[in-house]
C-alpha cells in the first residue's frame, strides 16, 4: 500500500537511479539529499528556504521512525525514499510517512568486539540503483535500492583483530571509499575503494606507510605496523579535480608514545588521494606524534574564498585538537588557523600550520591535566558550512582530561591503548555552538549549552542552524546572530547529524535522537 | 564512547593473570583512589575500606569489576592496566586487616537525637521521613563516620560535585529557591523545600542564581554537640541499607 503514493510521486524520475551527476549537481535538487553531508564538499547546508527565523518556532514533528539500537544515522533522501542505516541493519522509508519499504540486516558475528567505540552506524550512501552500507564486522554491502536484496558484499578486514567500520560509505563517480574504525587496538589503517557494480577493490591507501614508503621513516622499529592510522569518517571529494580529501585517525598506542617517537605519519593528518589511483596528492599532518586520543577525524570542508587578496580553493577544518584550519586544498599549504576552544598543549601555530607544543604536556603516571579532553574540542560530527554567511558553525566542547600513560602490549583484538583518562574533580565542562569566519577561524558567535555537545550541525538557506545536546534538545538559531529561534525536547541524546529535504515542496528536518529518527515539517 | 572502553576493560581484566604487587596497588590507591577513600583507605566522601567484607565486592573478581568500572558515585579507573587493577584490589584487600574505624557513640541513643533534631523533615531512613534531601537509609555503607560528622556541623562543605541550589526569578513573581533536579540548555527543573517540583524556560527567567557552597540543610555546628552528636553519626554510620 505505501508504495503507491511514491510511485505518483515518481512519474518524472527513474526511481532509484542517482547518477554520479545528481550527487555532482546535489545543491540544484535540495528536495533530496543525495550523500552523507549533503554535497561532495562536505558543507551539510540545505539550499531550501521555506523554514526561516520567522517562522521555525512553528515546526512541528510530522513522524518518527522508532530503531533497535543508538540511532546515530544522517539518512540518505531520494526520490520520496528515505535511506537509513543502523549497526548492520538497512531500512527504506516512505517520506510521507516514515512507514517501512523495505529492511535488511546482517548478523553480528558472536565474537565481533567493539574496542574503544560504540555499536553504531553513521549512515548508508547511494549511487546508481545501489545503497551502500559499511557493517561493524567490516563488510562493505551493496543492496537493491528497489528491494533492499543483496548485490553483492565484500570483506573490507578481518574484524578480529579491532578492524571494524561505524561510518557512512562515500559513493564518487563508478566507486564506494570506506574507512574503518579500530585506532585502540593497534590496527594498521587504510582508505579503500570499491568498484561500485562488482564490489570489487580498485585501490587501497595504507595511512601508515611500509617500509621503502615515503613517511615511514617517522616509525620506528616496528612501531608502524600497530600504527593505529584509522579512518572512521566519511571524507569530501572534488569532482572537479577528482581529488578525496581524508581524515586520518591517531596513532597506537594511544597514550603512550615511548615506542612510536617521531611524527607518525599519517596519523593525525589530512589526505588528498587521487580518486582512481588513491596515490596521495599531498598531506597535511595537524598534530604530529599525538599522544591524546586526538583523530583527526573530520569531514573535511571545501569551499571557495578571497584570501590575503588571492581567490583560493580551500579545505578547511575544525580539529579535535582545539584548532581551526585553512588548507590550499590543491597543494596542502597552510594558509590560516588557530584555537576555536580552550586548548593547554600549544602555544600556537608556526607559520607553517605545525604545533609549538607546551613541554610537559604528555600523559604522565600521575595523570596530567590537558585541554581538551580526549574526545576533543569537536570529533567526528559533522560541522556545517553556510555559503551565504561565509560562515563555518561547529559544535564545540569545552572540557578537559586528566590523561595518564601506561605500558601498552599489543595482542590482536584487544584494547592497546597504554593509559587513558579521567575526569578532574568537580570537573566543569560546557559547550557551544560557534560561528567561525570560514577564511580565519575568527569566532562571529556563540550559542552556549549545558554539556558538551556530541551532534553535528545543520545550516540552511533560509538563515537558520539546527544542532541537538545531550540532554535531547534539538533547535534552531539564527545563521546570522546565533539567537534560540526554536527547541525541542526529543526524550533522548542526540548524537547524529541533522539533515533537510523535502516532502511534496514542504521543507523537512530530520535528526535521530536516542533511538528515534524525527522528522519535522511546518 | 568511554561506556565501550569500560566494557573491553572489564573482558581484559577477567583474563589477567598477573602476579598482584601491593606495593604498586599502594601507589596507585594514594594517587588516585584516596581523594574519596582516604589516604589510608580510612574513608571520607567514599566509604571506609578498613573492613574485612566489602558490601559491593564479595569476592576479587566483583572488587577488580568494581575498580574498573566504577559504580554509582565512584568512577571507573579504565585507564589503569589490567595488572595494575589486580595490584590496587589487592592493596584494597589488605587495608581489611587495618582496625576499623572507630565511631565513638550510640547508634540506639543517636536513632532519638535524629528523631528530635528534625531530620525526618528531610531525610527518608527506610521509608520514613520526607524526601526533599537525600535519602540516608544506606549512608553508612557510602560514606565514612568522619564525613557524616563533618556533613551535620558544616554541610556546606561536602556538597557533591553535581550539587546546585538554585534560586530562580520568573518575570511574574517572587524568587523560587530549589535543588536542581534536571537542566539542559533550554531549561532548569527545581524542587523546593515543601517537595514542589518547579519547571523554567531559561529565556523567561529575569534572574538564574547558582548559590554556590549553598545548601538548604541547616548548619549542626553548636547546635549538637559533645555525646549527642556522637550519637548521632554513629547512628548514621549504622544505616547499611537492606542487606
């Protein structure tokens, strides 16, 4: 019966075919939202503008979609279709209703382990008449968007030993790149590219070089081959160039750098691979021999902008590591950055974009009290880039750790990690919404909240930003000034990235909050 | 993210086989345990470890469980190594052998003192009494003597770190002074003295105190003294909880 609806719905369309231009041209169709953030440039802005500061106080719910598990899922929309993933599950949802199409589900092997993350999964990916969707046992599937039936599936890693993946696939022309999770158990990371009809792997980029590789000698011994190096979100692309931009995670063991002493290339850094060949363009590294816990997993942000006079293609990011930064995204060249959050382990930046670490900053037997926190200023939910504002919004935590250093032994599939943190007594965290100047990190404003926050940001072109708390608020404010415009109390914590489309010409929000997806609408 | 860590520490635990070292477990104890527990396991805002039988620890696996992981109040030590965790159980089992707290005091006689000094107004022991504070049925087995006495002379002084009394102004009317019972970033919910629950948006609010070192419990300092106070906390050193 709900089947109906869409297929009027559909008269004009080939259902289910989204073609690699669609996804290119994804700012021209807003009634979709074709790949993780959006658009290939990792902006998650939506260019529809019937909800706008005037009246979003009236957004209502216009239904929910209940799951098994922590929904942490950015959901793909196509048309009338909605695409949602979960840890090895995958439904199609009717949009007008939120009513099943179709599911499917993967078992969990018995003796998967998830070491040092949570069972979740972040989102599926669509190209052509396929939904992709990355499991926590390290299988990439490929399923009928039509029926949900398996096309084919293919072993990314042996999950046993840490390997596992929590992230949305990125579907580029004919391939799917995924990343995997695993920096706490000393896996060796690598970005992979799947052939999209046959599953088959085009190319895999190794984010801890081997012997006789360029980087490797900032390994020593045989510190590289538990490297750590994961790759656990969802990278940017430039069609135009046809270059992938990725974020690399820490190095292993975590907290104890004693054996791994030297830059530990390229954990930590940011990655231009060649979307053919995944060779590497170039590298950015923002924090050399971490010894925090501080992936630099991010969605990469690309955007076009005056900057010192001269109009630059840039990457931009907001690192874990209390920094904002302003790549050449060509070359890799620092052009800007500095601290967007409280920070205690660096002076500033060089001229080159490199740390001048404070000494005395690494965990210690005793504990050492370091700002932020391991799980950083901001991790891996999403930030959001408004091209009308010139404006960068990112949901920021303000809290600090006391970071202690143990011995690490490495055995495969389990925790190596040599120490850890806790929190330091009475301690206080907060957190914010802030407003960067895209071009320089210069904070325009800020929205306060209670903690600190774990969900990603949404902004749209009708002025307005929509992020969630802990604490099951979700809200709006304005682009512009930051100022509450709307909040509702969803009954559980949001940690997931918010997402618009539409619904016979009627703007929607989507956010999964606890284990809820909602969709609002005026 | 950190509940999955503490979920893999307690598998790796279970696996140990390490030769406990309480010279080690000593160290670790005195740096990061004695904060709540006290230098030498004495107690304070966490209970005395100088005894014999730990309430929730029956055996070494539930005591490593309960170093690992936290409980309750007390947080989960996932950053120590799981050998490290074998050492400080076993420096936490040897702290049993010490003497015990002494609790000068009778808890029959401290049992009136409670009844007269009006604690029922706001304390709950084993389903008795009113519910605005915290409820006491169990205090003795959460905090050391020494505590419960320096909480009835100065309570001011032990406020847990989550602790806010609030006083709140809404544009149409007088103050509300309440204990926070739930805030997110909208929001403040408050219970008063007389057990009403109070409800704010923020944004309505004219004015938002954190009175901080702020408690409603009235200061005990000369007004109990000598063998009445006593007994008083040895009676509340006696409240164990159901068994």
């Amino acid at each position: 019966m709900t089947r109906l609806p869409i297929l009027l719905l559909l008269t004009s369309s080939a259902w289910g075919q989204v073609a690699y231009d669609r996804i290119v041209h994804a700012s021209s169709e807003p009634a979709s939202w074709l790949t993780y953030s959006g658009n290939y440039q990792g902006h998650r802005f939506s260019p529809l503008s019937e909800v706008t500061a005037a009246n979003v106080a009236r957004l209502r719910v216009k239904w929910a979609y209940q799951t098994d598990s922590r929904a942490e899922v950015s959901p793909i929309v196509a048309d009338g279709v909605m695409y949602v993933s979960g840890p090895n599950t995958a439904a199609a949802l009717d949009i007008r209703t939120g009513r099943e199409l179709w599911t499917w589900k993967r078992t969990i092997p018995k003796d998967y382990q998830n070491i040092g993350f949570g069972r979740v999964n972040r989102g599926p990916a669509i190209l052509g008449d396929e939904i992709f969707v990355a499991t926590l046992d390290c299988y990439l599937v490929a399923l009928d968007a039509k029926s949900g039936r398996e096309r084919w599936s293919v072993k990314v890693e042996d999950y046993r030993p840490g390997y596992s993946m929590t992230l949305a696939p990125l579907a580029i022309r004919d391939k799917v790149l995924v990343g995997v999770s695993g920096g706490e158990t000393g896996i060796r990371g690598f970005v992979d590219a799947y052939d999209a009809k046959t599953g088959r792997r085009a190319w895999r980029f190794y984010t801890v070089p081997g012997p006789g590789e360029p980087g490797h000698e900032t390994w020593p011994g045989d510190s590289w081959k538990t490297g750590g190096g994961s790759t656990w979100v969802t990278g940017s692309y430039d069609p135009e160039t046809n270059l992938v931009y990725w974020g690399i995670g820490n190095p292993g063991p975590d907290w104890n750098p004693d054996s791994r002493r030297g830059d530990n290339l390229y954990t930590c850094s940011l990655v231009a691979l060649d979307g053919d060949t995944g060779k590497l363009k170039w590298h950015f590294q923002f924090t050399p021999n971490d010894s925090h816990d501080w992936d630099s997993t991010h969605v990469p942000v690309l955007f076009e902008a005056d900057i010192r006079g001269a109009r630059r293609k840039v990457v931009a990011i907001a690192n874990r590591n209390a920094f904002y930064y302003v790549l050449d995204r060509s070359s890799g060249e620092f052009l800007a950055g500095k601290p967007y959050a409280k920070q205690t382990w660096a002076k500033g930046l060089d001229d080159r974009g490199r740390p001048i670490v404070i000494p005395d900053t690494e965990p210690t037997e005793a504990g050492k009290l370091v700002w932020p926190n391991l799980n950083g200023a901001t991790v891996w939910f999403s930030p959001s880039y408004s091209p009308r504002e010139g404006l960068l919004y990112v949901a920021t935590r303000e809290i600090a750790s006391i970071y202690f250093k143990r011995k690490a032994e490495y055995k495969p599939g389990t925790f190596f990690a040599g120490g850890g943190e806790a929190d330091p007594p009475g301690g206080a965290e907060s957190g914010a919404i802030r407003a960067l100047v895209a071009t320089t990190g210069e904070i325009r404003w800020e929205f306060k909240m209670h903690t600190a926050p774990w969900a990603g940001v949404l902004s749209t072109a009708g002025g307005l930003v929509f992020s969630g708390s802990n604490e099951g608020n979700f809200f709006a404010l304005d682009a512009k000034t930051g100022k509450p415009l709307w909040d509702f109390q969803t009954g559980g914590r949001i940690a997931a990235n918010p997402i618009s489309f539409s619904i016979d010409g009627k703007q929607c929000i989507a956010i999964a909050a606890g284990q809820v997806l909602y969709v609002f609408s005026l | 993210m950190r509940r999955w860590v503490l979920v893999v520490t307690l598998v790796v635990c279970a696996r140990a086989q390490t030769q406990p070292d309480a010279g080690v477990g000593r160290k670790i104890f005195e740096s990061q345990c004695a904060l709540c527990h006290g230098q030498t396991g004495g107690g304070g805002r966490g209970p005395s470890l100088t005894r014999p039988k730990l309430s929730r620890a029956p055996d070494d696996a539930a005591l490593r469980t309960l170093i690992s992981n936290g409980s309750g109040d007390m947080p989960g030590a996932w950053q120590l190594h799981a050998d490290e965790v074998v050492s400080v159980a076993a420096y936490v089992r040897s702290l049993g052998a010490l003497p015990p707290e002494v609790i000068p005091g009778d808890p029959v006689r401290g049992a009136q003192r409670y009844a007269a000094s009006g604690c029922a107004g706001c304390h709950i022991v084993d389903g008795r009494g009113e519910g605005f504070g915290p409820e006491l049925s169990a205090v003795g087995a959460r905090r050391s003597a020494a505590f419960l006495r320096q909480t009835i002379l100065k309570p001011a002084s032990t406020l847990p770190d989550d602790f806010q009394y609030i006083s709140a102004t809404p544009a149409s009317g007088a103050a509300i002074r309440g204990v926070r019972v739930n805030e997110d970033s909208f929001t403040i919910q408050l219970r008063d003295a007389n057990g009403r629950y109070h409800s704010f948006r923020k944004s309505e609010l004219t004015s938002l105190r954190r009175l901080e070192r702020q408690t409603p419990m009235p200061v005990y300092e000369g007004r109990v003294t000598g063998a009445d106070l006593d007994d008083l906390v040895a009676y509340l050193a006696s409240l164990k909880g159901k068994p």
